[in-house]
C-alpha cells in the first residue's frame, strides 16, 4: 500500500446509509406542512458525530438528489446551494466540533449552521431571480429563526437520547468504554 488510505464501505455501512438517508428523507417531507419545522440540522449533526464524515456526505447527496427530484426543483442554481448548505454541517461538526460530545455545544452550532444553510441561498437568488441579497435576508429571517430554533430544540431534545441508542445498537462509531457510559438524560 502506498500509504494512503481507503475507505471501503462495507454491506452494512450501505444499509446504514440508505436507512439514514431514508429517515432524512421522510421526515424532512413529512413535516413540509410546517414552514421550516424539520429534524434535519439535528440528524446531520448526530449523523456527523456517530457515522462520520464520509457516510454523512453520502446522506447528504442521496438526501439533495431525493429532494429535488421529488421537488421538482432539480437545477444548476438550487441543487449546488442545497448541497453546500447541508454539506457545512458535516464539515463544522467533523472538525471544529469533532472531540466535542457536549449537546448544547451541539445545539449552539446546529443553530448557527441553520443559518448559515439559509445563506448559501442569497447568491443564487440574487443571480438567478435578481433579488437584492439585503431583501432576500430581511424576508427570509423570520424562516431562518424558526429553521434555527427548530434545530436548536432538537438537538437539545434528543441528541443525548438517539446518540444511545446508536451506541446501544453498536451503530457507527463506538468508544471503547462508551457502551458503559450511557447517559439517559444529560451527560
């Protein structure tokens, strides 16, 4: 071997990620009845933290391509702006945030990056739609507050929760000492 490594993703990792992206998926659709109501940033998070970079990337562009095909709003402009949006999650919490297990640590910047997933749409609303970006933001903050509250609330909610269940079914990444350190409601 030359040194470098490889990632081989094995028959279970496959399962996982369609499960995961599934579970995304559904859920993201089934709470569209509420305007920016949604468990994404909290699962990307979790995802982060428990599967990885690598197999929550892959979430997140199974995850875009379901929804824009399902949207209806597959294009050259949107598509790039959604996967560079949820892609900042992965790539905050795996290395700014990767030694942090601290939930409202987590909650802080899920809410942040809530934000920073709306802004990855300014361009191309102004390039596309020729909307001023300071219009666009101002009409956009009260969505963007409830997209970061959302977040905020469930990671808060049910980080500590899923994250044992996670470790309890050996899904992901699994300290040694770990399994007998599950914390039921904080840590």
């Amino acid at each position: 071997m030359d040194g470098h490594r490889r990632l081989a993703l094995t028959v279970k990792d496959m399962a996982l990620i369609a499960m995961f992206a599934s579970i995304l998926f559904i859920q993201e659709e089934a709470l569209t009845f509420i305007p920016n109501v949604q468990l994404t940033v909290f699962l990307l998070v979790l995802y982060s933290k428990r599967l990885g970079f690598v197999r929550t990337v892959i979430i997140i562009i199974i995850h875009v391509i379901l929804d824009n095909l399902v949207m209806g709003s597959f294009s050259v402009i949107w598509t790039p702006a959604m996967l560079i949006g949820w892609l900042l999650i992965p790539i905050v919490i795996c290395t700014i945030f990767r030694k942090t297990e601290n939930f409202i640590i987590l909650a802080i910047a899920g809410a942040i990056l809530s934000f920073t997933y709306c802004w990855c749409f300014v361009l191309p609303n102004y390039l596309v739609m020729h909307i001023d970006p300071l219009k666009y933001l101002a009409s956009d903050i009260v969505f963007e507050c409830i997209l970061a509250a959302s977040s905020f609330i469930s990671i808060l909610c049910l980080y500590i929760p899923v994250k044992n269940i996670f470790i309890k079914f050996r899904i992901g990444k699994i300290d040694i000492d770990e399994e007998d350190k599950i914390d039921y409601f904080i840590e």
